[in-house]
C-alpha cells in the first residue's frame, strides 16, 4: 500500500483587500494544501481574537504549519504620520472592539518577527508598484515578498520606504522582492477558440478608460482604411466581450494601473492574440513576444508597423494563436499561484526568477 503524503499546512492571513479576487479564487479550498485563514472576511472562528492569536502563535513555535502567508497590512494601530491624540484613540478602537479588523497586523507578531522556524511569506496583489511604509513591519520578519507589478528594477518598489526610512534602513531588505503574476481565474476562460480562417476582426480595441487606452483607440482608428477594426469606448457585457474574442485575431491590451492586467489572459484563453506594449514590471511565465502575444512600443508608428507585421502571415497568427492558449491553460491558472509562493519560499536558497 502506498503511503499517503502528508500535504502542506499553511497559516493564510487575509485582509479584506483581493480576498474574493486572490484568497477565494486561488487559496480557499486548494487541493495540494490544509489551509487555516485568519480573515474579518471569515467566518466567525476565522476572525482574530486574542485567544486565537495566543494559540496560533505556540503552534507555530511547535512547527504545526510549514508555511505563514500574509497579505498586505490594511489597518495598523499605529500608522506614524497622526497625531498622539489620533493614533491613541485609532489604537483604543482597533485593540477592542475593532480587533478583528486589523488581521494581517498580527502575522509579524505571530512569526515573532521572523525569528520563528516557520516562514512567512507576504503576498502584494496591488497594482501599485509600491511596498508602502505600513507594510515595513511584514518586509522585515517574511523570508520572501512577492509583488505584483514589481518594476524590471525591483530596488524601485521600496523607494517610498527609502524616502521616509533612509536608503541603509531598507538596503537589507532589496533581496527579498520576488515578481508575482495574478494569473486568471478559471470561470474567465474561453471553453474553446475560433479558428484565425473564422474570426472577421483583424484588430479589436474594447474601453478607453485611461489616457494610454484613448491615444491607442485613435490609432485602431487610423487603421480602419487598411483593416477590419473594431474599437468600443464603452465597456461590453461578458457574453458580448467574449463573442468578440472569439471574433477576432489581435486584442489591444494596454495596461491600466499596473503593467499586467487580466484582459491579456482573457484574450489568451480565447485564443485571440494579445497586443501588449513592452513591459516595465516583472511577470512570472512571461507571454513570450511572438510567441504568445505581438509586443509595441508608444513611440512613434511602432504600433501601425506591429499590427501590419502581425497581420501579414495569417499561417503564423494561427500558430500563435494556438501557442498563446495552450500556455496560458498550463500556466495563467489562478491556482498556480500559490503552488508558486509556496515552492519559491520553501525552497532551499530561494532563488531570484527570471523576469
């Protein structure tokens, strides 16, 4: 008989911010871990009271859990730029009646500020490119921080630390930054693709909500003469945004507050083929340029000169068509992601991923 093998506990603290979009999608209810969530945004015995905190923590000592996570630090008691009057009554509230309310506040404690055997790991998911001073206390006790977003120069994510603490303070911490990819959830992926021979769109643009989007939309514009172009400024229902994936053979996917968004891999699993600009952040399993996803630059015609390169070889747009959906099912799950944590951080030396 083989022997059973034992799965990985892990100790999830969760603010309130991305629970349904990450905790939920990718965390709750994962096959390969036991999972305990300490959550406002659980149920009523996953929530942090102090007995529990207590508990938690000698368990940790007792090497119960393999693995601490944390998200990002929404409500601190003391957040350093109020003053004494404001911070105290701030204090008074979140240490009583609001105690349960400050959640991932209690990781570094519970981790004893990570000289604790088991380590902790803290998940960013903001798009922010940014680790803000609030979150200091969770940089310095997690073995790893994994940031979505995080620029091609990670020592620029800890600026704002830098600014307010001083460069020797934060210098020590600069090797703990590690890239983040959100992936997508699975109820977001296309049940098949199109064709590149059925699909009548050459070039589709959906929503033009930021001033990047707007400038690309009058571009698709001044393609329509050459192209079947479709360019939509309001946004579309889900059913009709999908039928337009199906439709179509390039989708721009400009970013929005950060540089990885998840219309690229909405786009991937339709297997339309994402028109993405050069990325200024770091993303784990990359869309390859030509292989997964046709890339631009803003400056001058370089978007025309991409989208008629890409449309000239309706053979290749197949192939990358194809490519494009088959890496983002092995890949872009949402799933993954905590595969990905867990492995990384677990992992002897930790090593530093590709960009």
């Amino acid at each position: 008989m083989t022997a059973s093998i034992r799965k990985k506990k892990l100790l999830i603290f969760w603010s309130t911010t991305d629970f349904e979009l990450i905790y939920q999608s990718a965390f709750a209810d994962h096959p390969d871990y036991d999972v305990e969530l300490v959550s406002c945004q659980g149920r009523p015995h996953e929530q942090a009271g102090y007995r529990r905190l207590w508990c938690l923590r000698k368990e940790v000592d007792a090497g119960k859990f393999d693995l601490v996570l944390a998200n990002n630090i929404m409500r601190s008691p003391f957040p350093g730029n109020k003053g004494w009057a404001t911070t105290a009554s701030l204090a008074a509230r979140l240490f009583t009646f609001q105690r349960r309310r400050m959640d991932t506040w209690w990781a570094p404690w519970v981790v004893r500020y990570g000289r604790s055997a088991t380590p902790l790991a803290v998940i960013d998911g903001r798009d922010s490119h940014y680790v803000y001073p609030w979150d200091l206390p969770l940089l310095k006790a997690a073995k790893l921080f994994f940031k979505r977003d995080l620029m091609n120069w990670p020592r620029r994510a800890l600026m704002p630390l830098q600014d307010y603490y001083t460069e020797k303070k934060i210098k020590p911490y600069y090797e703990k930054l590690r890239p983040m990819s959100g992936g997508l959830e699975e109820a977001f992926f296309a049940p098949g693709a199109r064709p590149m021979k059925d699909r009548d769109i050459d070039l589709f643009m959906s929503s033009a909500n930021n001033p990047l989007r707007r400038m690309i939309r009058e571009k698709c514009l001044g393609l329509a003469g050459r192209y079947r172009v479709v360019a939509h400024e309001e946004l579309l229902s889900f059913a009709e945004y999908q039928e337009m994936l199906q439709r179509s053979k390039l989708v721009v996917c400009v970013e929005s507050y950060g540089g990885e968004t998840r219309r690229q891999y909405e786009v991937a699993a339709a297997g339309a083929i994402p028109l993405m600009s050069w990325s200024y952040t770091q993303v784990t399993d990359p869309l390859v340029p030509d292989v997964h996803a046709f890339y631009f630059s803003y400056i001058a015609d370089h978007f025309e000169r991409t989208v008629e390169r890409a449309l000239s070889d309706e053979d290749r747009l197949q192939g990358v068509s194809e490519a494009t959906r088959s890496f983002m099912l092995e890949k872009k799950r949402r799933r993954l992601l905590l595969n990905y944590i867990v492995e990384t951080t677990l992992a002897p030396s930790a090593p530093v991923p590709s960009a």
